[in-house]
C-alpha cells in the first residue's frame, strides 16, 4: 500500500519535531559553525624573511587556531582562562637585590640544575618573564609558561613588579609600563650572573608593554637576543577607551582597579609620604587610579602624557632584537584597531601573530581547557629557535653583529 503524500509529510514532520532530533540538529549545526567560523588560520604580520624563520621553526604560526567551542567572544575567553586555567607546581628559589634608590626588587627563580639539555649552568638559556598589570609569579600563565620553558632545559626568573612579589616596599616607588629603570637594573643584574647565558625576554599584557618599551630605548645594548610579548596593549589610551565600555567596566576594569587599590593600600605606610592614600583607594577604574596615583608618582602632567609615553606602538621602530607578538582580535584589552600593522610590515625585526579569537591572555583550546594552550606552544617553539638557532633568526631579521 502506498502513502498519499500527506501521510508522508506527516510523518517526516513528527520525526523533525523530536526533541533529540532537534538536539542534534542544533549541535550539528553549532559545530558546522564553529568549525567554519572560528577555527582560523591566524595572520602573521611581518617581513618575508623573518616570516619564512617563523614557519620553519614555530609551524604553530601556520596552524588553525581552533578556539574552545563553547567560549564565544573574547570576554568569555578572558574569564573562562582567569577560572578554569590550573596552576602547575613551581618551586621557585627567590632573590630579593637592592636598587639605587634604596628600594628592592622580588625576583623568582627556577634554576633547572637538572637540565640534560643544558647541564653547564653558565651558559644555560635563560628567559625572563613579565608579568601583567596586578600579576606575579604565581599567575597561571607564568607558571605554565616556566614549565614549558623548564621542560625545554631553561633557566627562568620572573621580576615582580615592585610591591606584588610579596616583598616589603622600601621606598615610595612602584611602577608603570613606561617606567623601565628597574627591568633595566634586573637585566643587568642576571647578565652579570650569568654573562655567557643568552637571554629572551617574556612579557606578558603591561608586562609586554614594560619589555616592548625597554627594548625600544635599550637598542643594541638591550642584552637581550630576543622578545615575545602576549596580549599586549599596543596603545595605552586606546586601550582603556575600550576597557571603559560598559560591559568590560563591569567585568574587567573595576577589578584590576580593585586590585592596584589594594596594592597602594598594603603598603600604604610608606606611599602616604608622597600620596594621598585615602584619596587613590576611592578610585573605581584604571584611569582613575592612574590620574590619582600613577601620573604623580611618575611626574607626567596628565594620564594623555603618561598613556602615549607607555604605548609601545609609538616606539617599536627603535627596537633591534628579533620580537614575536601574539595578539587577539577580540581582545578586550587591547583592541584590534590599535595594532601597528603598517608599522609592523615595514620592521625587519618585529612579528606580529594575530588569531581572530582568543580574548586576553586566554587563547584557550579543547574542550576543558584547564592546561598549556596555543600561547604557551608558540612560546615554546619561538624560545627554541631563537635560543638553537640565533645565527638563522638574526640573518632573518637582518641584525648584524
């Protein structure tokens, strides 16, 4: 017997309507979207030289980037990372070295004396990592960074920002990222211990910003053989434009204002003989604080004074070692419209990676991103070639001795 058409439809129609069949569907269709839309090949913005390096000895810049499928835009990213990222086991040997000034500098070391690669300490790699705007030693992405640095036979020692490593604040001096006096003293002070150890330098968001600025006014005296920066806000005044949109005040600024508010306030005994103290802790965003205690501490007339002497974009083109930049197009932090791409095309020397997801320092992968991810592999393969093949990447970025 045949069914007429109506039947037919009939019976298509119960089965279309079924709760699991709409499940599927709507996964399928989800994935399909996912996979089209957001697992992308990132844009690698450089100079054909330095950008054939790239591809030979980090093939992870050539690789899709394929997101976590269910953190959807770079906010989500951002706070998925700062939740669910795990905190690997470091066991850091700590230096506390005095300034100039009188103050002291928190750095934590990782020696790797049991490095196979490297056995000879003295001419063992060394990075030095940068942490962010309210980071340490203890953030996520520095821990796993230092593994996979660790795991590779290097040496590593991360410079606290004066005032977040748990140390006593001496003086009433603290930072900001176009300060670089102390990562210069830092520098110096790791190149003398180890003289014959080459060294790349990490940083990560404001810590980017302090190594990008060091590099640009350091030159061919910088001491480093290399730099790689993640999420970095390229221009400081754009940068927190967009943080003081509503939904990021909401999620991100308040908090890193929370944060900076009660670093002042911990070691208020001593920022009380410059500042008023009373009147910084009743700042609700970056840029208040910075109006209230940054630009004074630091002698800038304004925060539009301060932000354009901390925007690394302005300053690139002074830089002389070999840096690769990882950025993300959805970051909230850093927006996409404040990259230097013209300027970045014209450098021999600077590589910018721009994945179209990956939110703020997050760039999380898989469906339980709790472990290494991309920035953490990119930065792996980066600090191998730069540190086995330092011949091969200077000839690419056309330094000469």
């Amino acid at each position: 017997m045949f069914l007429c058409h109506w039947e037919l439809w009939r019976i298509c129609w119960e089965c279309v309507t079924r709760p699991y069949t709409v499940l599927v569907c709507s996964v399928t269709a989800s994935l399909l979207l996912w996979g089209r839309t957001f697992q992308q090949r990132p844009a690698l913005v450089c100079r054909e030289a330095f950008g054939a390096f790239l591809h030979k000895h980090c093939p992870v810049v050539i690789e899709h980037f394929k997101p976590t499928p269910w953190c959807w835009g770079g906010r989500f990213q951002t706070l998925a990372n700062a939740l669910l990222k795990s905190r690997p086991t470091i066991n850091y040997r700590n230096e506390l070295i005095r300034t100039v000034d009188g103050g002291q500098i928190s750095l934590d070391w990782v020696d790797n004396v049991s490095s196979a690669a490297y056995p000879e300490s003295s001419t063992r790699p060394t990075v030095l990592f940068l942490p962010g705007l309210t980071g340490n030693s203890k953030q996520p992405y520095v821990l796993h960074a230092i593994r996979q640095a660790a795991t590779q036979g290097y040496r590593c020692v991360v410079f606290n920002n004066r005032g977040f490593g748990e140390e006593k604040l001496l003086t009433p001096v603290t930072y900001c990222a176009a300060s670089t006096s102390d990562l210069e003293y830092v520098v110096q002070h790791v190149k003398g211990l180890f003289p014959d150890s080459p060294l790349l330098g990490a940083g990560v968001s404001m810590g980017g910003m302090l190594l990008l600025n060091y590099l640009a006014k350091k030159g061919l005296e910088s001491g480093l053989v290399a730099g790689f920066t993640i999420s970095v806000p390229w221009d400081a005044q754009k940068s927190c434009d967009s943080m003081e949109e509503p939904l990021n005040f909401l999620l991100f600024n308040r908090h890193l204002a929370n944060g900076l508010c009660g670093a002042v306030n911990r070691h208020r005994n001593v920022l009380e003989k410059v500042i008023d103290v009373d009147h910084v802790m009743k700042a609700r965003s970056i840029r208040e604080f910075d109006e209230r205690f940054t630009i004074h501490l630091f002698g800038y007339k304004s925060c539009a004074e301060y932000y354009h002497d901390a925007s690394p974009a302005y300053k690139l083109h002074n830089t002389t070692v070999p840096i690769l930049c990882l950025n993300a197009a959805d970051d909230p932090f850093s927006p996409e419209h404040a990259f230097p791409l013209a300027m970045v095309k014209r450098l021999p020397n600077v590589a910018l990676l721009v994945t179209a997801h990956g939110g703020h320092i997050a760039f999380l992968q898989g469906l339980f991103p709790r472990n290494e991810g991309y920035m953490e592999h990119l930065f792996g393969q980066f600090a191998q070639a730069a540190f086995e093949h330092p011949d091969d990447l200077k000839e690419a970025c056309s330094i000469k001795d």
